[in-house]
C-alpha cells in the first residue's frame, strides 16, 4: 500500500483558494466559496489497475477523503482524467503526483473523489497507443467512466476534465455514450485536428509525442500492488510498439489521407468533430478554455457554436493550459458542483462566454457575452496592403497599410521566399518572434484612437509564385511609439490547398479549407490568384499613437518539416485596384 499523503488546504496552481467570510457565498469566474462546506482537510492516495473490455489493465490513482488517515467509507462524486502519466518519479528522484500538481486533490475537502488514469500505452499502463485518441481509446473512457460510477465510493455521478493532450481525452470521453458521464471541463483541446494541427495545410511543430524512452517510461510510478515493479516492466515493454505520431503526421498531408500503419484516416478518426452527432445525443454539459496566446484558442470556440449542448467557454491572457491569476480549479470546482451535486451557484445562468481583453499597456478587462463573436456588429473594417513607404521598418518592402483602396496599374511587391526565420528561444505553442526583416510589411500611420479588435481577422491576398506551392505566412502586429513590434495573431495557408468549401462545422464565418487530396490545385505561373484565409481569434486593444502592421512571410519558426527550394521561389503580392490586397479587421464598436 502507497503510505498515507496528507494535504492540509492544498493550494492550487493558479494561488489560494478564494477568500470569503464564514456566511459570504461567492460564485463567479474563478472565485468559489460558502456554497458548499469544507469537510475533510486530508486525503489519502491508492493506486491500482482497472480493467477494460478487452482485457487491458489501466493504471488508476484515486484521491478520497480522508479522516486520521483513512479513506472515508461513503460515496461521493467522481472526476477524473484520462492521463498520459498520473504519478512517476523525475532522474533525480522528485516524485511528481498529478492530483498534486495540477491542484485537483483539492476537491476532495469538499466531497469528491478525484482520479487519474493511466491511457493505454502509457505510465504504468498495459497496452499500445495506436494513433492519436483513438476510438479504442474512448471506448476506455466508456469503461473507466462506468466503472468509477460502480464502485462503492461513488454515489454514481462522474465528470471529466483535462487540459491539451488530456483536454482532448475529455471530449473523446463524451463521444461514446457512457451512461454516467454528466459533465466535461476540458481546455486547449482541438475540435478537429486537422484545423488544429495541419492549419491551413500547414502542419505544426508540435502534437508529435510524447517520445519517451524506455528508461523515462520505468520511472512511471508502479501501482500500489506492484511491489517489485515487474507490473510495470511488461506494461514498459508494451508501449515499445506504440504509434510513431510523427511518422503517423508526416504521412497524411490531406484531411482525407488514409495511413497504413494504423489503418484509418487519423484526420477523421481521432477528431472531436467527427462525433458531434454523439456528443449531442449525449447531452452531457461542456466547459471549455483557452488562451490568447495558444495555437488551439480558435477550436474551443469553434466547438461551443456548433455543439448544442449547455456550454461555457472561458479565454485567458495565458499560453497553452495556463491560468496566471485564474483559480481554474476553483472553476472546475463551481462547474463540477452544480452539474454533480445539484448546486445551485449561479455558473449556467451567468452569460456562456467569459474573455479577456488586454491591451500592450499591460492592462486588461474580463468580459462576459451571450455569444461569440460578442459583437456581431462589430466593424469588419477592411485596410488595404499599399505602396510607399511607413519608414518605420527595414523590410523588403516596407509598405502602407490604409483604409483607401489602391489606384494605379501594375503595382505589387516582390519578395523571394527567406527560409531563414528564426528566433532566439524555442517556440512551442505560442506565438512566434517577429520576422518584419524577412518579408514584406504593411504598417498604417499613428492610430488616433484606442482600437480594439475582438473576433476573426481574414486576410486576402491576390499572390503569384513561381513555384506551383509553397507556404504563406500573414501575421498582425502592434508597432509601438519606440518600435516594439508585438504580434497579436497569425494566419497561414499552404498555396496548393487555398480553394474554399462550406464547412461541416460552425466555424464562426470564416473561410475553411477542406484540404483533400482532390482539392490540391498548383499555383499558375505568374498568374495572380486570390487566396482567402483566417488569423486566430484574438480580443486586444492597440493605444493610440500605436501602428498596426501585416506582415507576410513565406517560411515561419514553427513550421514541421518544411521544404525548401531552390532556387526560394519569388511571391508578389498584388495591390492595384483589379486584385487588390487586403486584411479585413473586427474593430469592436
């Protein structure tokens, strides 16, 4: 048996736990308190394996209540994630216990009991991980999800939450149908991977791991009933045959690309998406999040207008899965309360949509809205990329950004593509390092006025190439007085994939790119073409005297795999009045 793990207040991530005085209840974004009783200030922590239909053992650590170090013998709510390690031990020996460090332990002062499992193919899990949130996968949510609800610590009411890789884990759970699901809380998860992963045809720097070696596999933590740890040794060898996603990537450039080493089309399998009928037929309450500053920030958007289930979508001043100065798991708590245990704290009946809107200042305002975009009569104001000269940047070009469509004949800026951007620390999720010395810009005069900018920015260039492909990159910038160049969102488009189709989805008005293999069309030489595309959502106010600055780019830091040409090809962008330029901006009234 695990010794006994004792947690007095256990402080969360994100800080303390809200204040409030011994009668105040307090129930809003982030701040949670009097509504429900503190009852127990110690939990203990067990480990051991579930099993699944088809045999698998899972790997499970449970949080309960505890008294004077035992686990308290009645039922209560369950939530838990569907993880890639709960609990394993780093080179130095630090022991690092998910329920700790992501804050969740903290529930059970209150009533819950908290899990965290082990997903087939890793920690101390049997089996193999076979693609990427595989149906095989979301039939174990079914199984582990039915099987907290039956054991007899639970009273039978079960959510799930997560976060990125487990955030998507948490939406697949609500995909197949489990009776005892009742609520999910899941953050920077993708709704469709391919609009996530491949935007605009472009595949990311990132969703190819983990990669993890047999000796960091070992330092899993076994379970509690796996003394010698020989349990865990056979799962460790198991996992030697798990799904190489990179390589799994590489092979489906296409929505539609079907993959031999699992056997489906991963684009279409393991999305959100293609479930949305299931999850509705489920009815099962969605909270998602998100941050300004995340690559996935427009999917959780995207999912809460097309799914009709109740949902609540939270956006941050954060990176990926992060919450500075946000309780999250406070949220959680309030969320997981009225959806599990009846309280009626206000969450559902408070507008579904809560943001944030910063500005380059450094101050900002939360902000709740019915709907999202929040403004549907928000100025889409269009600039139009132009001539001359800002003097405010050394960059290819160095153009205007105006109001004014352009005039005149022949007009157009030529750049041959810079393959060599880079920045000075890794880039992950996040956005990337400027690169306005490398392509071309647009910057306009000195802002009269604050402006804010809150929903979809879309760009529409009229390009040729002299290549029948390759990659564009637009990005929108703040220019301060002093010169800081802060970017605000990024739009990006592989050229052969730039036709437009309707979407399945609800993608909140913007052009979508369906990218199959038969809608890949090469650019004709010299021939200018249109080519419609969207930059992530943001919410931000630019001061006045500030610029605003497009910058287009053929190459970007965080693109996978890139091929280079050579001789680079040469890009114009066209900007007379017949195929005009343009960025079309959500200029909040």
């Amino acid at each position: 048996m695990t010794p006994v793990l004792t947690a007095l207040l256990v402080t969360t991530a994100a800080g303390a736990p809200a204040v409030a005085g011994p009668h105040e209840r307090v129930s809003r974004p982030g701040e949670y308190a009097g509504y429900t009783p503190v009852l127990y200030d110690e939990w203990v922590r067990t480990s051991q394996y579930l099993p699944t239909r088809d045999g698998t053992r899972l790997a499970v650590d449970l949080y309960r209540p505890a008294v004077d170090g035992k686990a308290v013998e009645r039922p209560f709510p369950v939530v838990w994630e569907h993880q890639l390690s709960r609990a394993s031990r780093a080179e130095d020996g630090t022991l690092s216990l998910r329920g700790v460090t992501s804050g969740m332990a903290e529930l059970t002062r209150y009533g819950y009991t908290v899990a965290f499992v082990d997903r087939r193919g890793n920690g101390a899990s049997f089996g193999t991980m076979t693609g990427y949130h595989s149906r095989t996968e979301a039939s174990d949510a079914y199984d582990v999800t039915e099987w907290l609800a039956a054991q007899s610590w639970s009273d039978g009411h079960v959510g799930v939450f997560g976060c990125s890789n487990t955030g998507d884990a948490a939406m697949q759970a609500a995909t197949v149908g489990a009776p005892h699901l009742e609520a999910v809380f899941a953050g920077n998860y993708s709704f469709h991977k391919y609009d996530a992963f491949q935007r605009g045809g472009i595949r990311a720097n990132w969703g190819a791991g983990p990669n993890r070696t047999r000796e960091e596999d070992l330092r899993n933590l076994p379970v509690d009933a796996d003394g010698d740890g020989s349990l865990l040794r056979q799962a460790v060898a198991e996992h030697q045959a798990n799904t190489s996603l990179k390589d799994m990537w590489q092979a489906a450039p296409y929505r539609d690309s079907e993959v031999a080493s699992v056997g489906t089309r991963p684009w279409h399998e393991y999305s959100v998406a293609t479930y949305e009928d299931a999850i509705e037929r489920s009815g099962v309450p969605v909270y998602s999040f998100d941050g300004w500053d995340d690559d996935f920030r427009k999917e959780s958007l995207v999912s809460a207008a097309t799914l009709s289930n109740p949902h609540k979508v939270l956006v941050g001043p954060w990176p990926h899965c992060g919450s500075e100065g946000f309780d999250i798991v406070a949220e959680r708590h309030r969320f997981f309360d009225y959806w599990l245990k009846g309280v009626d704290n206000g969450i559902m009946q408070e507008p579904p949509v809560h943001y944030y809107t910063g500005s380059s200042d450094g101050t900002g305002q939360w902000r709740d809205a019915r709907q999202w975009p929040p403004n549907p009569r928000a100025r889409q104001t269009r600039y139009y990329l132009d001539g001359g000269s800002s003097g405010t940047v050394g960059s290819v070009n160095d153009g205007t950004l105006d109001r004014s469509r352009p005039h005149g004949h022949g007009a157009g800026d030529a750049y041959r593509v810079d393959y060599s951007v880079s920045c000075p620390e890794p880039v992950g999720l996040a956005q990337t390092c400027p690169q306005d010395e490398k392509g071309l810009t647009y910057t306009t005069a000195p802002l009269r006025d604050d402006v804010e900018l809150t929903g979809h920015p879309e760009v529409s260039l009229h390009l040729s190439s002299t290549a029948p492909d390759g990659n564009v990159f637009a990005y929108l910038s703040d220019v301060a007085p002093d010169g800081t160049v802060r970017i605000l969102t990024d739009g990006r488009i592989r050229l052969a994939l730039r036709s437009t189709q309707r979407a399945p989805y609800d993608v909140l008005g913007t052009p979508w790119h369906r990218g199959n293999a038969g809608d890949a069309e090469p650019m004709p030489e010299g021939r200018a073409e249109r080519v419609d595309f969207d930059m992530l959502p943001l919410s931000s106010v630019v001061p006045a005297g500030h610029r605003l600055r497009v910058t287009v780019t053929g190459a970007d830091v965080r693109e996978s795999d890139r091929t280079e040409l050579s001789p680079a090809p040469v890009y114009t962008v066209h900007r007379e009045p017949a195929h005009a330029s343009s960025i079309t901006l959500p200029i909040a009234r």
